[in-house]
C-alpha cells in the first residue's frame, strides 16, 4: 500500500461537504412544476410526483427502487423534448475530435484558407487535403483474421492526416497538423478569433482543457465524453435534462466538476434532473424525490420529496438517512477517517 496515495488534497479537505442549493420556490402552480400523472411502469404504485422547473432535482432510492421506470418510461414520455445527456461515446468516433464537435475546427480552416489563399477544403482530413492512404484517418487497421486488428501509424503521413504539401501552408508558422496537436490551453492562447477562443473555454471551464483538438473522441472516458456532451449545452436556456447516474465510473474530482456543470445548466435557466446514487450529487440537489422505502415489490412508493433538509428528517428513506450522515460530516471526520487508512496500511 502506499500511504501517500491516501494524503493528498482530496482526502485532506471537507469530504462530502453540501453546497446551498437555489431555493425552490413551494407555490405549487403548475407552470412552475414538470408533473409525473399516476405512473405505473413496473413496480410504481400510480405514482404522482411534480418535478420545479429551473432546478437540480435528484431522483433516489435503494436499487430496484422505480427511479429508472418513474423517468425513462413516464416522465419522457409525457415530456419527449427532455435531453438526455449519458457516458456512450459521441458520433463518428474515428473522425471526430474536440475541434470538430465544437465546431471551432470550420472556423480554424477558414483561418488558413484566408492567410494562404487556398480552398477551405484542402484544410480538411475529410477531403481534398487528406492522405491518401490513411484517407485521413492517421492511421491503419491491420484485419489480423481470427486475432484482433491491429492499429499502426500511417507510414505515409505519420499520423498527421494530411497530404505532405498541405502541411507546408502556415498560419502563424503553424501547420494544421500543428494546430490540431495543440491542447485546449495551448489552442485559447494561439488564437485571436474570439467565437473560437468562446467555445474552447467552455471545454475549459469543465475541467478538459488538456485535451487535444485533434484526440480521436473514441479515446474519451465516458465521464470525459459526458463533460464535452454537457459543456456543448451551457449556452442554452430553457432545457430538460435528464442524466442517468452521471457520477458513474468518475474520480472524486470529477464529480466535484460535474457538479459545477450542472449548477451552471441550472443557474442558466434550464432544467435539470439526475437519477444518483452518489451522495456528492445527491447533497448538492434542490429538490429531492426519494422512491421505495425497499426495492422490487417493496419499492415503487414515493417515500418523502422535498428539500435536502426535509429528506434527513424521514426516518422510512434510506437517502434521507445516509444524507443526514453526509451533511453532518466534519473536517475532523475525514482527518480521522485518513488516519485510519494510514494505520492500516502500516
């Protein structure tokens, strides 16, 4: 075991600590509230719930609970136009990267068809400027037969994509293949075109500005994928999403960036709801409707809805308990829970 592993930033500071979510306004009025009519997909029991518009509303329970069936199965139903936002790989995969789902990379070729006078086409690995032998794609797929393929570098443009004579033509004595190797960072302090530099600090301001412009989006984590998924959101007002244990498979510090994203989708005037087992997220929400008390046959009740405060205060919701634990948690509780890891790792 390595004890430093267990001493750092993370572990030292308020674990689990709750933010104070925006208060949600409890006049009931219908067009302030996204409402759930006698819903009875697998275990619900006519299940009648109204979700606020303009907040985190997080969906919990135990396993087996109803949270899955109350949203996907009646709630988007009755609300098709909800977005629902998860961790499965994003579009074209091979072809794609950060430049080109944010749409800065149309912009970028304009730049060095206006600064060479070439066609804005010869600056696409889609196209007319694309090697030949890897038809743009850096590289090749060996068929092994009855092994798995093998990925090499193209050996004839080494990976850069391009035919060699594209690459002679230069924008600020960058080549695109250059530009294309750039991280997010290094690409907002190259460029002067304010609509590229406005789109790249969106993907900065969710935690991925080391990201390449030209990383294959099929070399994304899912939670990575779900950031660039939600950061393509957070200049859009008026929206409902629905996200489906977004914290799944994330580091610590992942989660504390999630939150941030959907605090800002939120104080941007959109809706938002999470079906979370995660007790960070869970904290975090403005609205909670807890399912259950149990799972299967024993579950698909509405056991208490309300604010986080409202939620501990339900001795039957298993949430509202372990939420109680969370929020009462102390600096000290996290020291001595570090101690104790230390202790054993000795």
């Amino acid at each position: 075991c390595h004890p430093e592993l267990v001493s750092g930033s993370i572990i030292e500071k308020k674990m689990l600590k709750p933010l104070q979510g925006k208060p949600v306004q409890h006049d009931k009025q219908s067009n302030g509230y996204l409402l759930i009519s006698n819903a009875t997909a697998n275990n619900l029991k006519n299940v009648s719930v109204s979700i606020p518009q303009g907040v985190l509303t997080a969906i919990t329970g135990v396993a087996g609970s109803g949270k899955s069936s109350l949203i996907f199965d009646c709630f988007l139903e009755q609300h098709p136009k909800a977005v629902v936002i998860d961790q499965s790989p994003i579009g074209a995969m091979n072809r794609g990267n950060p430049a080109t789902y944010t749409g800065v990379f149309d912009r970028i070729r304009k730049l060095f068809a206006k600064e060479t006078g070439k066609n804005i086409g010869y600056f696409s690995f889609n196209s007319k400027g694309a090697c030949e032998k890897c038809k743009g794609l850096g590289f090749r797929e060996i068929d092994m037969h009855f092994l798995s393929s093998v990925t090499l570098i193209c050996s004839e443009c080494e990976g850069k994509r391009y035919k060699k004579d594209v690459l002679t033509y230069l924008y600020k004595n960058k080549s695109i293949s250059d530009v294309l190797e750039m991280t997010i960072s290094e690409a907002i302090a190259f460029f002067n075109d304010s609509e590229i530099i406005r789109r790249l600090e969106i993907l900065k301001s969710v935690g991925l500005d080391y990201l390449q412009l030209g990383q294959s989006l099929n070399t994304l984590s899912g939670g990575e994928a779900q950031r660039v998924k939600l950061a393509s959101e957070l200049h859009k007002k008026g929206n409902i999403y629905v996200l489906d244990e977004p914290t799944t498979g994330l580091h610590m510090a992942d989660i504390e960036k999630l939150i941030i994203i959907l605090r800002q989708l939120v104080d941007n005037g959109n809706t938002v709801i999470v079906i979370e087992h995660n007790l960070d997220v869970i904290s975090q929400a403005d609205w909670i409707i807890d399912l259950g008390p149990e799972g299967g046959r024993r579950g698909g009740d509405v056991v208490v809805q309300g604010t986080a405060n409202e939620i501990i205060n339900c001795k039957r919701s298993f949430t509202g308990q372990f939420l109680k634990k969370v929020i009462n948690s102390s600096f000290w509780g996290a020291k001595r829970l570090q101690n104790q890891i230390l202790d054993a790792s000795r």
